[in-house]
C-alpha cells in the first residue's frame, strides 16, 4: 500500500457512515413506530427524522438536490466531529426509548447495539 492509497478500513467506515448506519437506524425506528407503544415511539420517530434527513443529505448531490433549503444544515450537521456527531446523536435518541416500559420486540434494542458497536469499531479501527 502507497502513501496516497487510503486504507479499506477507512475505506469500510466512510461506506457504512454514509450509506449503512442512517439507513439500518431507519429501519429499526420505524420498526419500533409501528410496534411500540405510547412513550416508545417518541424517539424512534425523532431517530426516524434524523436518520431520513442524513439519507436526504447524502444522497442530494447525485439527486442534484443540493439547492433544497435545508441541506446545507443537514450536511454541517453530518459533517460535525468528522462525521460522527449525528449518527452518535441519532443513536442516543433512539436508544432512549431502552427505559420506556411500552417497547415491544426488545429484538431491535439488540439489533441497535450490535450496529453501534461495530460502528463505533469501525471508527477506533480508522483512528490507529
């Protein structure tokens, strides 16, 4: 490996924080909208907003959306701590929803973890 070619690890990073991890908390916080009960679905549809509007964000460039009047706040938003501000932030949202009684399939709770773990794995393994 050259001094300018970019290691996979980086590589796998950048892929999963722009096109895996937004999309994967999607899912799950619409999941625990539709399932959960009462108090629940408050940060799962608060993860939910986050996450669609980081989707948004990534994809507009190719979409030619970039003119759209909140993108620039959602991309410094993105941007923020090198990338890993919002998806720690809408992870911390949805992982709120731990404490209230009225969750249903404590399956997506385990889901999330294991997501945020390898995250966060991926992201120590970048900073070596």
């Amino acid at each position: 490996m050259s001094f300018f070619e970019p290691s996979p690890v980086l590589i796998a990073f950048i892929f999963v924080q722009r096109f895996v991890f937004f999309e994967v908390l999607a899912v799950l916080a619409l999941l625990r909208l539709v399932v959960g009960g009462g108090l629940a679905r408050l940060p799962a549809g608060l993860a939910l907003l986050i996450s669609t509007a980081a989707i948004f964000a990534s994809f507009a460039p190719a979409l030619n959306l970039t003119s759209a009047p909140l993108y620039a706040e959602i991309a410094r938003a993105q941007a923020a701590g090198g990338g890993v501000m919002l998806p720690l932030f809408a992870s911390a949202v949805f992982a709120t929803s731990l404490a209230m009684p009225q969750r249903r399939w404590r399956w997506i709770d385990v889901l999330h973890l294991l997501g945020l773990v390898a995250y966060l794995g991926l992201w120590f393994a970048t900073r070596l």
